[in-house]
C-alpha cells in the first residue's frame, strides 16, 4: 500500500472486542489506519469489515516471537506506527490469600510484561521518527485499589508506574505518553471472558472481597460508561497538541479519584509530624 503522510497509524492489541474493537472503529472513521490485534484475529475484520486502512494481526502479548512478527507486519504494510494502544488484559476477581501465586503470575504476563514487550518492540521505530503516542490502559483500579480486586489493581499500579516513567523518557524524543483510567463501561469486562474468579473462596472475606463478587455479576453489561463514547474520546486525546500524562474516563471514575486525593491529604496533615520527624537533625 502507497503511504499516505496525512493519517495516523494505529497499532491496538486486544483489538476483538471491548475498548480495542471501538477504538478500531473509531480510528477508521476518523480516516486513520489501523494495526488491530488480537491473540486470535479471525474475527476482527469479519466484525469491521474489510477495509485498505485496516490490517488485521494475530498477536500475543506473552510471546515476544509473535509480537516482533506483527510489528514488522504493521511496518511492511503501513510504513510506520504513529500510535499505539496498549489495551490487552484482563481482570481478577478474589481476596488477596484467595489468588494462588500462578494466578498472579498469570496475569502479570499480560498485564504487566505484554504491555512493556509490545512497548519495547514499537518504541524504535517511534524513536526513529522522533514523533508517537503511547496509550496505555490502565483503570479507576490503578489509582485505587479496594478488596477483591486487589491483584488485578496491582497490575495496573504497575502500569501507572511505567507509563509515568515512560513519559519523563519519551518527551525528550518527542513521543507523548498518557496512561488511560476508565470507571465501569459497559463492555464484557466483567464477564468470564475477560475476567477470571479465584476458585478459592474463604468465609473471613464473605463481607469484602465476597461481595465484590456478587456486585460484579450484577452490574456487568449495565455500567454507566459508554465504550463508543471512551473511543472518541481516546481520537480527541491523541490529536491534541499537548495531551496529559493521565486521563481518567468516566463520571465515576472522576469521584473516586477526588475521593482518593482528599483521602490522601487528610491522612497526611493527620500524620505530618512523625512523617517529617525522620530526618537527620539540621
């Protein structure tokens, strides 16, 4: 395909369904191209379409073998990547004694290290061009932890940890970074899909983290975020001339975090004396 100069090239792993299949959508109309990946990617131009601008990948985000094979895909194809959408994970539902150690490991591997080897196989060719945009989904739960949700949060934690490193790094080299941080949209997150539950269940947690249980079930396919509405806001985001480091979507998404700051500056006037009582004498 000839390269058009005039449109973005986009890149979005977990590209099937959920945010990544709205954020496809909505890069195309918006007459970009799009690299849409997926672990299985047969479906995908079946359910957009088939299109010039649309290339559809399969893609593993814990195998660097088939992540450096759609990369090099997307630059044979498209000639470069102007953004990338780090989307891939999923959640985990259970007390933190509940989750066995595989289960964390599990979902550290995509979560986590998928998102930092997607990462580390775009970024040479962003850096070669001095220009890019990095996306990187976080949640409200990597602001905010809470019970029953404890090890998926920490993977999104480590996100916001990475993805704030990565803007101090990239800026330079003129590559923006913005970390991503939705409420509860209304897409199949918290179906078994795309979450998965501890199979242990202890009885001490019944209150928390067994709740947790019963709310997710409950509010899933009916949360107040609307995903068409994220994805447009995901096109605005990466055509602004100076866009954040952090963008929390959603009306919930924005309480909680306020919640969380006065949380935090209350706990800290309450504690400043013996938090600054550490140091050396003067």
């Amino acid at each position: 395909m000839a390269r058009n100069e005039s449109r973005r090239v986009w890149l979005v792993t977990g590209a099937s369904r959920g945010f990544g299949a709205e954020i496809v959508k909505a890069a195309l109309a918006a007459g970009d191209a799009v690299v849409a990946t997926a672990r299985d990617a047969s479906g995908i131009e079946e359910r957009l379409g088939p299109s010039e601008s649309l290339c559809a990948l399969a893609l593993d985000v814990t195998n660097e073998t088939s992540i450096a094979r759609a990369v090099e895909a997307a630059i044979a194809r498209f000639g470069r990547i102007d953004v990338l959408v780090n989307n891939a994970g999923y959640g985990l539902i259970g007390a933190i004694e509940e989750t066995p150690g595989d289960d964390v490991r599990r979902i550290y591997e995509t979560n986590v290290f998928g998102l930092l080897a997607v990462t580390r196989a775009v970024l040479p060719h962003l850096r070669r061009q001095r220009a890019g945009h990095i996306v990187n989904f976080s949640s409200l739960g990597g602001y905010r932890s809470g019970p029953g949700f404890g090890i998926y949060c920490s993977t999104k934690f480590a996100v916001e940890g990475i993805s704030e490193a990565l803007h101090a790094e990239l800026a330079p080299l003129g590559i923006a970074v913005t970390v991503i941080e939705p409420g509860y949209f209304r897409t199949e997150f918290l179906e078994s899909k795309s979450v998965v539950e501890t199979s242990a269940s202890i009885a001490d947690y019944a209150e928390t983290a067994g709740k947790v249980r019963s709310v997710a079930k409950s509010v899933s396919l009916k949360q107040p975020g609307d995903p068409r509405r994220l994805a447009s806001a995901v096109i605005e985001l990466v055509g602004a001339e100076h866009p954040p480091l952090r963008l929390p979507l959603g009306s919930d998404a924005v309480a909680r975090i306020e919640a969380k700051h006065a949380f935090v500056e209350k706990e800290l006037a309450e504690w400043r004396a013996l938090a600054t009582s550490t140091d050396f004498p003067k």
